[in-house]
C-alpha cells in the first residue's frame, strides 16, 4: 500500500509557494456575467490569464487568489470590467506558514499535551494530519471494538493508495443507515480532521448514546480522495481534485464532486482538464467516485442520509444542486437543517446558513450529494461547508479544528435525530 513516505510523490516535485499572493473578494459576478454572456466566466480568465486559484464561488461573490507577479495586471482587469473587489488576505504564504507553524512553537506543556498519546493512532484535534495517521485511526477503533465496527477497503486510487470506509453498527440488518464522508476535495483539510472527531465523538462514549446514534448504521469515510490530501499537504496546499492522469492533456486531476452520474454534463464543471472542476472523461470515470458509487448502490437499502463535509462558507445545504430546483420535500430539511445551524449558534457562536444549494451556492452538476439523492432515494441529503467564512478560508488555523468539528457533529447529531 503507498503511504505519504515512500516515494509516490516524484522526489522533484517542488512545493508550490504562494509568497505575496493575495486573496480576493470578488462581488456582483452574477451580474457582470449577464453583461458577459457568451463569454467565457470570470473564474476562467483569472485562473487562465492571471495566474488566479478559485477558492470559492457563489451567487454573491467569488474568492479567488492571485499570484503576486499578476496582481497588478488582474487589477487593472477588474476595475476595467467594473468589478467590486476586497483584499481578503495579502499574503497567502505566510497562511500556510503559519497553519503549519504550529509544533516549531509550541510551549513546553502543549508539547506534553500533544504527546500524551491516549491513542495509539496518536490522533487529537489540535492539528492537521497526515492520512497514515487517519487511516491508523480507523484501524485503532475497529481494533477497539470489533464487535461493531468493520473496516472496508472499497477501492484503490490512481496512485495506489486505499480507499478505506468504517462501518458501526450493532444491528446492520435492520438499522437505518447514515453516511458520512470527508475529503473529497484535497486542500479542504479541516474536513476530514472534522469526520474523524465525529468517529471519536461516536465511539468515545458509544455505551452512553441515546438510541437514535446507537440504533443506525454508520458508513464513515474520512478521505474519499488521499492522493488529492497527500499531495496538498506535499507539493500544493491549494490542491482541489484527485490526482489522475488525463488521457488529452498534461494537466491532471479531476474535480470528484463533479464527476458523478447526475447532470455530469451540465452546469457548473469544466471539460477543460486544466480547470479545477474538470468533470472528468465521464460519469464516474474517477477511481475514487467508482469506489463509493459501487459500494453505496449495494448498501442503499435503508439508507436514509447522506452527509458529505466540505469547507468554507459555514451553511448546511441540500438538493438539489444540479438545477435550480428544491426536493419535494425540502420543507422538512430545511427544518432539519435550521435546527442544525440553531444548535450549532448556541454551542459555539457560529452562524451558518440553511438553505437549498443552489440557490447559495449556483448550479454544479455531477455532485456526490445529489447523486445520493436522485440515484439511492437518501432523504436526508446535506452538504456542510464548515468553517471558516473568508478571512482564512481553506488553511483554517489549527486552533480552529476543535470548535469547527463539533459543530459538524452538531449536524450529525440532529440529522440522526430527525431519522426515527
Ligand atoms: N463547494 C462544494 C463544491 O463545489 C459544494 C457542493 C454542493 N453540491 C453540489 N452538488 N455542487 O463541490
Ligand atoms: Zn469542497
């Protein structure tokens, strides 16, 4: 099995630095874009002609990093197209400098509290970590109780890595089951840290559970693309997609949450393989969509919800995002979804917001949460994107991890509790 340290990573690679590259706040892009039709989307000019990495798109803004030799060029393209923007960070280099900072510093008793390892796994809440770290987590809980827990390798990656899942259950026959996933894009990094405390939360106290966690069916997957993880945490932080080759071009990668089987050649993706939401070949095309597609479609019986962790934005949204229409029965996941963000306010101040996704987050077809929807029948179909809302955006301080995963378990918690 390939890890992080041996060798699947060319030794040449150089980490990609972003010294002096900014983070902007683009505002009114649907409008300029009506005034733009035909023409090709702002994201696309700023990531093909200046050098720009989209962070994140919706209906009111984009975020988008420059790099530094590009800065005054991209400016001057703004203010010609008469496009409102804010300088939300003016170092991005320095963000992950400091993001991984974290340890060289440290006192002498945050040491001792990082190393006084009640898990063998070595896992806590207090940084980011590699994925030899979570998969040995996963094992460390199966271990812990093999009774209920079984630990599936669904598939491989394209650079050989496994693709792990773990089931909790005492009675999978009969319970209602609910799936919970991370990591499906590379750079989001506080998503899976956020998955494997809802594991923790899960198995720490199992015995003490009311009746509506320990009576359901558990499909926990952390990672749902490592090769993507590894080479953010290695080579690019801003990495996105997985790291397939492609057949036609020199670029890389494809974009998971675009590439499943619902409205794959629509709105929202790219065709071009150098885009960072390049749809793939073809539906499914991707090992890692394969993998899960295959695995989720023999276990849909009883399949109640599907929950998919993402980062940034803080909202919990629900289909669809393929056309800009609501569920049927929307109303009671708004509810649901409203109790979430309510619980959550209280528990750590947060605001996030409910909604229908596409009305926050514009059409995108070929996502793994209405694919869930549309292909299994799941009701309780969430994407939650967790901290923060633009001031960090992806590289999320460490500090932060702890506050953040509980209130994704705080959406765990209340979707379980709505499935009776
Ligand atoms: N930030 C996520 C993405 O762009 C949002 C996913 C919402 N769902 C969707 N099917 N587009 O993938
Ligand atoms: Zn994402």
């Amino acid at each position: 099995t390939a890890t992080e340290d041996d060798g699947v990573l060319d030794v040449n690679e150089l980490p990609v630095r972003y010294d002096e590259a900014q983070l902007w706040r683009i505002y009114n892009i649907s409008e300029s874009m009506s005034r733009r039709r035909n023409m090709m989307p702002l994201a696309d000019i700023l990531e093909s002609k200046y050098g720009g990495t989209v962070w994140k798109e919706n209906s009111k803004f984009l975020d988008v990093s420059i790099e530094k030799n590009h800065i005054k060029a991209a400016r001057a393209f703004l203010e010609n197209q008469n496009l409102m923007s804010e300088v939300l960070n003016s170092n991005i280099q320095e963000l992950i400098d400091q993001e991984s900072a974290i340890g060289v510093n440290m006192t002498q008793s945050e040491m001792g509290q990082r190393t006084k390892k009640s898990a063998r796994s070595g896992i806590h809440w207090k940084d980011y970590h590699d994925l030899d770290t979570i998969y040995a987590f996963m094992r460390e809980i199966r271990g812990k109780f093999p009774n209920i827990c079984r630990l599936y390798t669904i598939g491989k990656t394209a650079e050989g890595r496994d693709l792990k899942v773990l089931r909790i259950s005492e009675n999978p026959k009969e319970y209602k089951k609910i799936w919970i996933d991370g990591g499906i894009h590379a750079r989001e990094w506080i998503s899976p840290a956020t998955v494997t405390f809802i594991l923790y939360q899960l198995m720490s106290k199992w015995q003490d559970h009311p009746e509506y966690i320990r009576q359901k069916t558990w499909y926990v997957m952390p990672v749902m693309n490592p090769d993507g993880y590894v080479y953010s945490r290695k080579v690019n932080r801003l990495w996105r997609k997985n790291r397939a080759p492609a057949k036609r071009s020199q670029c890389l990668g494809v974009d998971l949450n675009r590439n499943f089987d619902i409205g794959w050649s629509g709105y929202g993706s790219s065709t071009n393989p150098c885009s960072d939401t390049y749809r793939g070949e073809s539906p499914n095309s991707e090992l890692e969509t394969d993998a899960v597609v295959k695995f989720l479609s023999k276990r849909k019986y009883n399949l109640e919800s599907y929950l998919t962790f993402h980062s940034y934005g803080q909202m919990v949204v629900y289909p669809w995002a393929y056309k800009a229409v609501k569920v049927k029965d929307a109303g009671v996941l708004q509810r649901v979804a409203n109790t979430a963000v309510q619980r959550i306010e209280k528990k750590t101040g947060q605001i996030y917001r409910a909604s229908v996704t596409h009305e926050v987050l514009g059409i995108a077809g070929g996502g793994s949460d209405d694919w869930s929807r549309a292909a299994l029948g799941t009701k309780y179909v969430y994407t939650i994107e967790l901290r923060d809302r633009g001031q960090f955006g992806f590289v999320l301080p460490p500090s932060q991890i702890l506050e953040t995963a509980i209130e994704g378990y705080t959406v765990v918690d209340t979707v379980a509790q709505a499935i009776q």
